[in-house]
C-alpha cells in the first residue's frame, strides 16, 4: 500500500486517523512500514491482526508450526477449518480477508542464521512472538547488529511481561540485558522453565492477548512517533490479582550483546 489514501482507505482508517497522533501523515507512515512478526501463537496472532487491521504497508510472518486443535483457544488468527494448515498459511488467509491492502509474505519455517538476520535487516521493526529463548536470544542479537527495533513479550498461565528494545540506540537495553547470565548457553540448558513455553505450563488466552496487544500498541507507537514506549522498563501483568507493574531496566554495561555500545 503506497501513495495518497483512497476514498475506501480513508473509511477503513477513518477512527484512527481522526486522532491528533496519526492523522493522515501518520497513517501514510504506517502504510510504508515493514514489521517482521516472529512467531504465531498467542501472542503473534493479535499483534498480526492489529497490525494488518490498522494499515501496516507490509507484514513478514515466520512460523515453522502447523495450526493444532490445541491452539485455538488463545491463537485467535487461526480457525478449526484451518487445523492442519502451517500458521502461516492460515494466518496470511485470516490477514488478507481482514485487510486486503497489506501485503503479507511468510516464512513456514524457523528463521536463523543468515536469513533471520536478513528478514530483521529488512525491517522497521521486529516483534518477537516465540516461546524459547534460545529463539529469543537469536532474535536479540539479530536485531542489536542490524540495529532493528524490538518489542518483546512473553506469557505463561496467567502472567506476562513486554518491553520495548530500542536496539537502533546506543543507550537502550537489550534483551540480553534481562537475562545476562543465560545468554549464550547451550540451547539444552534452560533455567526458568517457567518462561520457556506454556506447552508444559498452560496459558489463560486472555492473558496472551494482553501481552500480544502490548506489543502491537509499542510497534505502532514506535513507527508513528508516539509517547515515551516500553524502552528501559519491563511491563508486567499479574493476571490473578490484575496488578500491572512496571519495572526500570537499565542498560547493562556488561551485556554480552549490547554492551559494548555506549551512549
């Protein structure tokens, strides 16, 4: 989607656009943005769905997984007529359907090595939307040497967390700069089997779509210019007792990421 908005984009966008923070100039930025959605689960299928229903130009998905029975209850892009199909497809199909000026490419596999680096390269900015951190850390790192921004979060039972990691900065934190000391251990070595995915734990969907619409409000923030954002503070959602909280998260000068950047 480029150039002026027509008379239909102006309907679409019509609630947006009447803000003072987007109006048409920012709704024309927006149409000219690339964002990288790592991960199609709970979190990544609200984040895509905002993402395409607010005019996002151009959306690259990555997900190596097929759409489960299991899934639905929180991964609300995919349909039971879709069981079987990888997330990918069926996210592009329920993406397209939503909005048919987005261009959607996709990836039905994991990305790493040279082509995770590419993918987040070619972005404004990166959503990480996986479950692991070895896939995190990967991302992170990716996105600290292409200088890509990135907007994390995570969730397991009925907690959550998300930030916002200005990695085209020298002075914002990092993923790494959360978990310093797992950074670079053997993807078979995982401490805080809490956070690594909610297969084992289980998950409120709701509570995915909370974190999932976080990180969506942080990327269009982001691209339009937007407020202060989750950078160098750590969100967290206390969904027993609804308690958010937000914590400072400072920049480590030892982080074996970012740390030797200074501002």
């Amino acid at each position: 989607m480029s150039g002026p908005l027509t008379d239909e984009q102006l309907l679409r966008y019509s609630r947006q656009i009447v803000l003072a923070e987007i109006d048409h100039a920012g709704q024309e930025r927006l149409a000219a943005a690339r964002v990288l959605v790592l991960g199609l689960g709970g979190l990544g299928s609200p984040v895509a769905l905002y993402l395409a229903g607010a005019g996002i130009g151009q959306i690259e998905l990555a997900d190596p997984d097929r759409v489960d029975l299991s899934n639905l209850h929180r991964q609300i892009i995919h349909r039971t007529d879709g069981v079987g199909l990888t997330k990918t497809s069926s996210a592009r199909q329920a993406l397209l359907a939503l909005n048919p000026d987005v261009q959607v490419t996709t990836h039905d596999t994991r990305l790493a090595g040279p082509a995770l680096r590419e993918a987040v390269r070619r972005a404004d900015v990166v959503v990480d939307a996986t479950d692991n951190f070895a896939s995190r850390f990967e991302i992170n790192r990716a996105c600290v040497e292409t200088r890509t921004p990135l907007a994390y979060g995570a969730v397991i039972g009925l907690e959550g967390q998300s930030s916002l990691f200005r990695c085209d900065l020298d002075d914002s934190p990092c993923y790494a700069c959360l978990h310093p000391d797992l950074e670079g251990r053997p993807e078979a070595e995982t401490p805080e089997p809490g956070w690594e995915n909610c297969s084992g734990q289980g998950v409120l969907g709701p509570v995915a779509g909370l974190v999932g619409c976080i990180q969506a409000t942080e990327t269009l923030k982001l691209l339009l210019g937007v407020g202060q954002g989750l950078v160098g503070r750590l969100l967290t959602i206390d969904a027993r007792d609804m308690q958010f909280q937000c914590f400072e998260l400072p920049k480590d000068p030892r982080c074996p990421a970012c740390g030797r950047r200074t501002a």
